[in-house]
C-alpha cells in the first residue's frame, strides 16, 4: 500500500482488532463452560496438570483458529454497526471519505487475521493438535486406529506390499508379502510369516521366503530373520479420524502426495483439511466486506437487525463449509471443490452487498 496508514485507518483497525479479540475471549470462556460440562468425568480423572496444558492450553487456540471467519464476521459486524448507530460513519463519508477508501483499513485488518489464521493452523496448531488429541484418547474416548488388516499398498513404483492384519501395540504385520514387478512382470515376491516396524522405514520381516524369477528360472531364499528398508510406516494405513490435524501443511502436502502415488484413496480428510487452511484465509476478506457492507449504514431497529443477520450469514458459511465437506467425503466433488465453493458463493453476496452500500 503507497499511501501512508492515516488517523482514520488506526481507528478503525483498533476497533477491528480490538473487537475481533474480545469477541474471542467471550465466545471461549462460553464454550470451556460448555467442554468442562460434556467432559467433568474425563477432567475429574485425569491429571490436572494435563488438562490444563495438554488440553485447554492447546484446545482454545484450535477453536479460535477454526472459528475464525465466526469471530471475524461478528466483530465486524457488531463495531461497524455501532460506528454507523453513533453517525460516524456518516461523518467519515461526509468529510469527502469515499467508502472505497473507508474499506480499506478493513482489509489491512483482515489480512492481519489471515496471515495469523494461516500461521497458526499450518505451523503452530497442528503440533500442539498431538498433545490435544493424545488426551482426549486417553482420557475422554480413544479414536486410535491401532489395527488394520487386508492392507495393500504400493510402497514404490512397481512394488506392492500386503498385510493380511497389523497390529499397532506389538508393532507387527501378519502375513506379509512384496510383490516387486519390471514392464508389468513379477521379478521378485518376498513373502514372511510376521513383519515388526522398527524405526523410519526400517522393518524385520520373520520366518521369510524369497522367490526371484530370472527368465525360465526360479531361484529361491529362506530366512529366520531380515532388516529390510520398506518405504511406509503405520501411519501410512492406519488412519485415525484427527490424524489430518496433527501435520503441518508442508508434511499435509507431502502425505497427501505420497499416498496418491501410492494409490491410497481413504485420504479425503486429509485433502479436505489443506484446501480448508487456505479457504479459511480467503474467508476473513470475504466475510469481511460482507460484514462492512451490510452494517455501514443505519438501519431502523438498530445494531440489533445488523448482528442477527450478521449472525445467520456466519452461521450459514459454516454450515455450508461443512456441508460441502461432507459431498467431497462421499465422492460428489473434489475437495479444493468443497472448500472453495463457500467463498466463491459467498464472494459473489459479498460484491453485490458492496455495490449496494457503495451507491447507498
């Protein structure tokens, strides 16, 4: 931006911000009375050093940061809507002030909400996701996926792996074979009576067999115990409902690109989740001249009428999101798709609200 911030524009990002964060801390001190409720038996029995730090402390940030389009639509609302209802905002545009001008410390104040939402749910949220949701499994419900069985999977190009069942507690897979193939011929099968994860990558496989063919001829290898570098992991197919949660974007992108090349298709979550990190960006300025739009002017009944709508605008976003969501699970669209089809509906109300205000 050339032109220097002005008196106007500090106001107003002041009021934003301020609003934005005051809105936070009310709607979370509502909502931990509402968790301490639904969990009273889970805190009662765990440590309360571990509820404090491994849960609340990382809890009330991930609420924050998911509701974060919530918190921005509300604020904006409810402090332009007192601007308007003092005849501020008349005075403002009054003084020669076009409302072009006048958004822009509305922008400059979402963008600031969008790069902290991004940094926070790509880099900082989802570590402290791990200690969050290692609690709740301990001490609230387990949602850890510590069997699997019939997993097959390609580990490289030309190799496939299969499990008949594994177990994550003892770290061991039961009737294991690799399938290694050249131009679509079967060139090697390694086949074990168990298979033991060690360290990255690293396995044991346990009472094995190795058949390499070579033309015409078989040649044939037996075993009691081999380390072998396999490229998976447990993670790769025993995936828990808040796995998608707990990886930074660039390790999210990463997974997601590897199990594709893998031919893993139970990954949607985890597809939804990068595309909602950058839909959840994009939201703050969209909600953002929605909320400005509609609440600039005075109204008859007051900031009352602005905040309902405002509120029945925000809650239907959401509602949409998750809705969205819900067809890229079942297959009905790709997830950016899903993500992306909220803002763009919501983008098209919101310049048509701005051109309405502006002439207004």
């Amino acid at each position: 931006m050339r032109a220097p911030v002005k008196i106007l524009d500090l106001y107003i990002i002041k009021k934003f911000l301020g609003t934005y964060i005051f809105a936070i801390i009310l709607i979370l001190a509502i909502t931990i009375m509402f968790d301490i409720n639904e969990k009273l038996d889970a805190f009662l029995k765990a440590p309360l050093s571990a509820t404090i730090f491994d849960y609340f402390l990382n809890f009330l940030p991930y609420f924050a940061n998911q509701f974060s389009p919530l918190f921005t639509f509300i604020a904006v609302i409810f402090f332009t809507s007192k601007l308007a209802d003092n005849s501020e905002i008349i005075a403002m545009l009054s003084a020669g002030v076009s409302f072009r001008r006048l958004l822009r410390p509305y922008l400059i104040s979402a963008a600031i909400i969008a790069a902290s939402t991004y940094v926070l749910s790509a880099y900082i949220i989802p570590p402290a996701n791990v200690k969050r949701i290692d609690y709740t499994n301990t001490y609230v419900k387990n949602r850890r996926v510590d069997y699997g069985s019939n997993i097959m999977m390609q580990v490289a190009p030309g190799q496939i792996a299969f499990m008949s069942r594994y177990d994550n507690g003892t770290k061991t897979g039961y009737r294991f074979s690799l399938e290694s193939f050249k131009d679509k011929k079967l060139v090697s099968r390694l086949t074990a009576h168990t298979i033991r994860y060690d360290t990255l990558h690293q396995w044991q496989v346990r009472d094995y067999m190795i058949r390499d063919f070579k033309g015409s001829r078989e040649y044939i290898t037996r075993g009691i115990s081999l380390d072998t570098i396999i490229p998976i992991e447990p993670r790769d197919f025993l995936i828990a409902k808040n796995d998608h949660e707990m990886l930074t974007t660039p390790k999210l992108s990463e997974y997601i690109s590897r199990q594709h090349e893998r031919g893993v298709a139970n990954i949607k979550s985890f597809e939804i989740e990068y595309h909602r990190r950058f839909a959840m960006c994009a939201a703050a300025f969209i909600l953002t001249v929605i909320g400005m739009s509609l609440s600039s002017r005075k109204v008859k009944g007051g900031m009352g009428i602005n905040i309902g709508i405002g509120l029945v605008l925000s809650f239907s976003y959401i509602l949409f999101m998750t809705v969205t969501s819900t067809f890229a699970i079942s297959g009905y669209t790709s997830p950016m798709i899903a993500m992306w089809i909220p803002n763009m509906i919501y983008l098209i109300i919101a310049i048509v609200l701005y051109r309405r205000a502006s002439k207004g």
